[in-house]
C-alpha cells in the first residue's frame, strides 16, 4: 500500500518554486522565536497565532519567509510528532545548509528500512527516508514529485537495500 505524499508536500513543493523562497525562508529564520512553556500558557487559546496552531502545516514556510524583526514569527519545535503513526504520515526535512528536501514514511506505508536518514535520532522512531530532492533539482509538478517517491517504494520492494535515493529530475 502506498500513501502518496501529495498534501503537505506538494504545499513544501509549491512554496519552493516560488521566485527567491529559499532566501527569503534562510533570512525569515533570523526572525524567529521560541516560546517559552509559561509564554505558550499565557495564550488565549481562542487567539491562537497562526505559526503555533497544528493546522497550518507546511504553510508554515510562507509565514516564516514573511517573518522580519518588525514581525517576528513564534515557533514551538515538536520534533516528537514524527512518531504519531496515526496524525503523521509523512515528514519533510529541508536542509538549507545542504540544499535538500527530504521526505520521510513510516511503516504505515509498507516495509521500510527504519532508522534511515537524520530522523532516527529521535528515539522510538520508525520511519525511513523515501527520497531526497536536490532544491536545484526539484520535481516540476505534483505528478513527479509522487513518482518520484513512489519510483523509491518499488524499487525497495524488489529487494533494494536502502530507500535512500537523491533524485536528479
């Protein structure tokens, strides 16, 4: 069974062919704070900003490439997500410093090599690395980017050793 990544990553995809986002994201990140708990409990929670509410996802990226020292933009890192099976089918890692796109599954999506890639340093962690896009090489469209991972998913199947695979599209 295959899930395809579409949904969050086609938004990460989107977001990256836009015109200069990938400086625009490197400069929003010198704007970004993070809360402290008792900052976080003082929040009306009928107010919430939009940077800390679960149901912006990959958004996110638009809103920090917008962050300035005028308009800073408040993070809370919840690198545990990635183990909820059930509300996290996929992760995205984009790596500015190694120019890369990572998409992430866990075992929800068939026989994965666990522990592959930068994620398995989160503990009780299961999922594997499906792909790794090069930023100057990234699918065209929505169609490229699920073969592309999908293309990874059968070449497992077959009895390839790792899932790992940096795509030169």
């Amino acid at each position: 069974m295959f899930l395809s990544p579409s949904g969050q990553g086609v938004t990460i995809l989107r977001f990256l062919h836009l015109p200069d986002a990938v400086q625009r994201l490197k400069d929003g990140i010198e704007h970004i704070n993070i809360p402290t708990q008792q900052e976080l409990q003082s929040i009306d929670r009928n107010n919430i900003p939009k940077s800390l509410s679960r149901d912006t996802g990959a958004g996110i990226l638009q809103l920090v490439a917008d962050a300035t020292a005028e308009d800073p933009i408040q993070l809370v890192l919840q690198l545990d997500f990635v183990k909820d099976g059930l509300f996290c089918e996929y992760a995205y890692v984009l790596d500015l410093d190694k120019n890369v796109l990572e998409v992430y599954g866990g075992s929800i999506h068939g026989e994965l090599s666990a522990g592959a890639g930068r994620l398995n340093e989160v503990e009780g962690v299961d999922v594997g690395i499906y792909q790794s896009f090069a930023l100057t090489k990234l699918p065209e469209d929505e169609d490229e980017f699920d073969k592309a991972c999908l293309r990874v998913l059968e070449e497992s199947d077959e009895g390839k050793s790792s899932l790992v695979q940096t795509t030169t599209l």
